[in-house]
C-alpha cells in the first residue's frame, strides 16, 4: 500500500455529521416535548444511524483507498467516528443541561421516581437509587461515560464491518 489515504478526513466528516444529527434528534425531541421520557423509537433510530455512519464511513475510505482496507484501520476509523461524535454530543449536552433547560437533571429525576412508585419500590429504596445517582449527574461524569459508551459501542461496530469489510493487496494475487 504505496499511497495511503489518510483516513482522518473520513474519522471528522462522519464524526462531526453524526454528532450533528443526533443533536438535532435531540432538539427536535425537546421541542415536541418529549425529551424527558423519549418513544423507544428514538432510541431504534439513533442506534441505526450510529451503525450507519460508522459503516458509511469505513466503506467510503476503503473506497477511497483503492478497495483495501485491514481491520485496524477499519477498527481505527469506527472508533474515531463514534468518539468524536460522542464529543460534539457531550458539548451540546452541556449547553443544554447549562442554558437551555438547567432544571433537566431534577425533570429527569421526577420521571425515574415516578417510574419507580409506578414498579412498587418502595420511597426508601426510590431514595436510596436517587443518592446513588446523584454522583453520576455532574456534567463531566455524564460526558466521560458517554464518551466511554461510544467508544465501546464503536469499537464493537466497527470490529465487525472492519472484518467483512477488510480486503488486503495479498488477497487479490
């Protein structure tokens, strides 16, 4: 492989574009009112397009790479795409939770507990799960697990098409 493409090009376009669609998904959910209890479709829709970016993505540098591709870069490629998208959605994730709708996290809490009350837990043990995720609702641990998250579904995502996908110069003599 003489002349390599660089696959950062790819690694930002896609990253950046994904991140980008998902906060508009995010916007759109806010503004029908629907963010703090989302339709599980949302959830089907922003996994297929997660999948598809990253898939997109490593097709369009083994293309651009004259039909090659090995799993690392393939690996390297769906990682990078999910890690940065993660990155623009910790951004927007703290502009919102910020100045947007500050009172996010205590909706969001109000929505759990009465999903809770709802299950039959009992108000201790609905106090007990609210002083445990406390510690998990400052921004910097919400953007690393989101961060971390991506990174692992990206890397499974990517491990698996980056298999189908890879094709080296020695396959083809």
């Amino acid at each position: 492989m003489e002349n390599q493409v660089n696959s950062k090009n790819f690694i930002v376009n896609n990253g950046v574009l994904l991140g980008v669609v998902s906060i508009v998904i995010n916007l759109v959910m806010y503004a029908m009112g629907m963010h703090l209890d989302p339709h599980w479709s949302v959830g089907l829709l922003t996994g297929v397009l997660f999948i598809g970016f990253i898939i997109y993505g490593i097709k369009q540098f083994k293309t651009a790479n004259g039909g090659f591709l090995s799993w690392g870069q393939g690996v390297k490629i769906g990682v990078g795409i999910a890690v940065l998208a993660a990155l623009v959605g910790a951004i927007y994730q703290y502009v919102f939770n910020t100045f947007i709708e500050p009172d996010f996290m205590s909706q969001m809490m109000e929505v759990q507990n009465q999903k809770m009350l709802d299950q039959g837990l009992t108000e201790e043990q609905i106090e007990a799960a609210n002083e445990m995720s406390k510690s998990f609702q400052s921004p910097t641990m919400i953007a690393a697990f989101g961060i971390i998250g991506s990174a692992i579904g990206g890397f499974i995502v990517a491990a698996i098409a980056g298999a189908v996908m890879k094709k080296s110069e020695e396959e083809t003599y």
